[in-house]
C-alpha cells in the first residue's frame, strides 16, 4: 500500500481526509456542496460514495457522469479522492444494488435467516450477483484510469462493512450447499497458520482436520459460522477487486463495522455486540482476517471504522495485519480528534477520515476544534512528507492520564495537562504529535504544557523555541518564544484555541497560542 500510495504522490504523506454522508455524492450538485465543505474544513482527501444503482441504473449502461464530476471537482479544489463502491453490500444489506437487480430474486437470491426469514442481502453465494458487481466495478475502475490523469484518485473502498446482520451464517438454499461441502483449502491454511484467531484453538482441539465439510472440520459455534460467511465474503469480494484491478492498478481495501470482543468489554458506541450477527458476521473484523487476506488477494489491506472511545488496540491489531493502518470513519468529535493524533503519530497510520463532516458548517464555533485539527494534522503530514524517516510519536492526555514523557538526547520532555495547585481547569482529551527534526523536535497540538528535566548530574533547558504556522505547503515562523511567554524559560505552552487572556495579572498576558512549535534543547 505505501508503496503504491508513495508513487502515485513521489512522496509519503498521510491522508488527513473526511467521508462525507452516504447521498452527498448522489447529485452534481450534492458533489459541489459537500466537496466544498470538505475543503473549508481543511482536510486533503474526501472520501466520497459511488452508488451502483446510479452507476448502472439498466444493466451493461454505466452512468460516467458521478464519478467524472468527483474527480474534477476534487482536482478544482486541490483534494485527493478515495471512491468508495457501494455495490452489493452497504452496511451489511444491499439497497445500493440496481433496481433490475432488487427485483429478480430468481436470478439475485437474498439470504436467509434463522426461522426461514428472507432479508434485504443479497446472498454471498450466488456466482451471478458476484459477476453482475464484478463487472460494474471493472467499468468503474477503467474509467477512473481514463479521466483521472493528474492522479487525483489515491485509492478505491470496495464494498462497505461487509457482513450479515441477523444470523451467524445465512441459511438459503445455496449457502447450506456450500456449508455441507468440503472446507476449501486455503480457509483451513489461513486458520491453521494464524494461531491468534479463536478459531484457531477450537480447531486443534477439534483434531486438526485438514479436509472435510464445514461441520466436520470446525466443531459447532459462532466462529466456526463467522468463518463459513468470511470465507463466502471474502471470495466474492475478492474476484470484485481483482476484476477492477485488472483496469486500474490503485490500492483497494475494505472497511470493518467493529465487533465488540475487538475493543472493549464494556459499552461500545455505534459497533457491534459479542456475537456474529449481532455485527456483521463474516465482515473483516480482526478473528477472521486471515481468511480475508487468503481469499481476497486482490485487496492492499484491511481497514477499520472507528466509533469506540479507546482504540489502541484496535489500531494497533489491524496495523499488525499488514504494516498498515487506515480508518476510513471514525467520530467527528473530541474523542475522534484524539484518535486520529493517536493513529497518524503512534500507530504511522495511512490516513485518517471523521466520518459525516459535510454536515457541519465551516463558519459555527462548533466546528472550530475539528478546523484547528485538519489545520495541525495537515502540518504534521507536511513534516513527515519532509521527513519520511523521522522518528514520529503522539500522546493522548484525559482524566485516567494526564501526562506523558518524551525522552529526547539527554532531555525528558514532560507533558503536562494539569498542575500541582490545581489551578488549571484541563480539557480533555488533549493530544499532541512529537516529530524529531536532526537537532530538534516539532510538537503539534492542544491542550497541554511542556516541560524539561535532565539527568542527575545534568540540567537541561530549551536552547530556542519558535511558534510556527502552516501557510499552503510550507511552515513560517511566527515568534520566536521566550521570557514571559515561556515563563521564564521553564516552560512552553500548547493551548486550545481562543484560550482567554491569563487572569490576574496587571500586565495584560494571554498564552502563545503556539499549536506547533520546534523546539531544541541544550544541557549544563
């Protein structure tokens, strides 16, 4: 993925994007809307749907005219594109899928669930709605090889939180065929090789089988059930993204609605439950990504939509599969604000994406936080594209931890979002990217302090400290801070926006409203 990524652009940079909603690309105009949106927001890269009911509205005629207006609009307003194919599966159902497919059930079965119940999905194992997708997508993917020639397509979703709600497995007449036939091999492989699947264990214990049917190589349960509609997924969407990889050689990826076992124990905001079915059964969540990888070659990497508050392990898991990390949705608020500090200095992500921000409007107060982080992150980006190979890190600061340390030459560099008095008033989460630049650091973000401490038998203090802002492509200094701003010199402050003037003083004193400052330090 990165390579492919890094030589589309010549150099690194992640996406700082945002998705916009399901109908925001349905119309020429709602195209211009949301797109402008995204830009005055500050983002680089807009992710946007491509709906096959409106791409092939009678079947073998392709409607060019969406995808066309997309790229053109993004290419006026200097944005990256990431299409997103919404085809046969929109959020584990099918309503995206053509008209002449909706009505011939005969031809394009639905799946079936416990009791007998017929469900708006249609099934994964009916070859002719796999050719059907397979296809459009195939004329989809040639054509953004044709009007894209500046390269403004960076890569391409196949697909949407892929899965079947409502059961562990479908039970249609074509699924239970293929549940009492033989194991294919490479789904025994994948849970074979990959000891940190649950399936894996079960799988042992039930003697290691390398062939027979689904029931006789699996014992009973959710996973065996999970890794049967895995297995049907990822095929399908596999020979999908190989037919649109034959047109158009961009990175292509799926996106993962969120069981809850993957995050947390405890609540979990806009994810699934415990079991399959309860959230997409068989979709690219991280128990079954080996058959994913096995059976769909095609796709570059797994990513993930994030809506839960603590996602370290999830970001770090999915980072794991490949080297790669995407969040193509994530929440538009604080918590998501910290997260996408998180994935992009910690976990090196690929790019990050709030879902839904062409709702918001640039000129409300409240979508100043999100501004201000388009704004810091995309600076952040600038100086990893400057600097592919430079040690990057970040922190997230809340109520449970609210410090952090950075160890930088002989420095400590501590991270403060409260004081000893208590006469700071934190919010949280406040976050931060540290990005080591030859003799200095560049530290971008809110709501925090720093300060130093050296060795026992050294002392260490700030050599300089200059407030930066990010102007188009390029950073400019704004002051070089010192005496009062930096209290003395023992201090540099991060602030969030609009911080008001400090209290008490007979000298009207308001704290830098630094955000991203590169400071070197010095020992004595």
């Amino acid at each position: 993925m990165e390579r492919l990524l890094y030589r589309r652009r010549r150099r690194p940079v992640p996406d700082i994007g945002a998705e916009v909603h399901n109908s925001s690309s349905s119309t020429v105009h709602a195209i211009a809307e949301s797109f402008s949106t995204v830009r005055e927001l500050g983002a680089n890269t807009v992710l946007a749907p491509v709906a096959w009911d409106l791409f092939e509205p009678a079947e073998g005629t392709f409607d060019f005219s969406l995808i066309d207006t997309m790229i053109s609009t993004a290419a006026g307003l200097r944005l990256r594109l990431i299409p997103m194919w919404f085809g046969t599966w929109k959020n584990a159902v099918s309503t995206y899928v053509p008209r002449w497919v909706k009505t011939d059930l005969d031809r394009f079965p639905r799946a079936v669930v416990s009791g007998g119940r017929r469900i708006e999905h249609l099934t994964a194992f009916c070859p002719e709605s796999r050719d059907a997708d397979a296809r459009a997508f195939a004329a989809l993917m040639r054509r953004i090889r044709e009007v894209d020639t500046d390269g403004v397509v960076l890569a391409v979703q196949v697909e949407n939180e892929i899965g079947l709600l409502g059961d562990t497995r479908d039970r249609g007449e074509l699924a239970e065929s293929a549940f009492a036939s033989a194991v294919p091999a490479e789904v025994v492989d994948a849970v074979a090789s990959d000891p940190s699947m649950p399936l894996h264990a079960e799988w042992v214990d039930h003697g290691s089988r390398r062939e027979g049917t689904w029931s006789e190589v699996f014992p009973d349960g959710d996973r065996r059930d999970e890794a049967f509609m895995a297995a049907a997924f990822a095929a399908y969407v596999g020979r999908v993204a190989a037919a649109g990889a034959a047109e158009h050689d961009v990175p292509l990826f799926v996106n993962a609605w969120l069981d809850a076992d993957s995050v947390l124990d405890g609540p979990v905001a806009v994810a699934g439950g415990k079991r399959p079915g309860d959230y997409p059964s068989g979709g690219p969540v991280i128990p079954v990504a080996a058959i994913w990888e096995k059976l769909a070659p095609a796709l570059h990497f797994l990513a993930v939509d994030m809506y839960v508050d603590g996602g370290e392990d999830v970001f770090e898991a999915y980072r794991s599969r490949r080297g790669r990390l995407f969040i193509p949705e994530l929440r538009a608020d604080a918590v998501g604000i910290g997260q996408m500090f998180s994935a992009l200095g910690t976990h090196r992500a690929l790019g990050v994406s709030p879902f839904g921000v062409d709702s918001l409007d640039p000129c409300d107060a409240g979508s100043a936080q999100l501004i201000d982080a388009y704004y810091l992150l995309r600076a952040a980006a600038l100086l990893i594209r400057q600097n592919p190979d430079a040690t990057v890190r970040s922190f997230v600061l809340s109520e449970t931890q609210p410090e952090a340390q950075l160890h930088f030459g002989d420095a400590t560099i501590h991270i403060h979002s409260k004081d000893e008095w208590g006469t700071v008033t934190p919010v949280y989460p406040a976050y931060g990217i540290v990005i080591e630049d030859g003799d200095g650091l560049y530290i971008i973000g809110r709501g925090f302090w720093i300060t130093l401490a050296g060795s026992d038998d050294k002392q260490v203090s700030f050599a300089s400290a200059t407030h930066y802002r990010l102007e188009g492509e390029a950073l400019r200094p704004v002051r070089h801070l010192n005496g009062d701003e930096t209290a003395g010199g023992t201090l540099i402050p991060f602030p969030f926006t609009g911080s008001p003037l400090v209290p008490g003083r007979v000298i009207p004193t308001r704290i830098p409203d630094a955000g991203i400052a590169r400071i070197s330090v010095y020992s004595y």
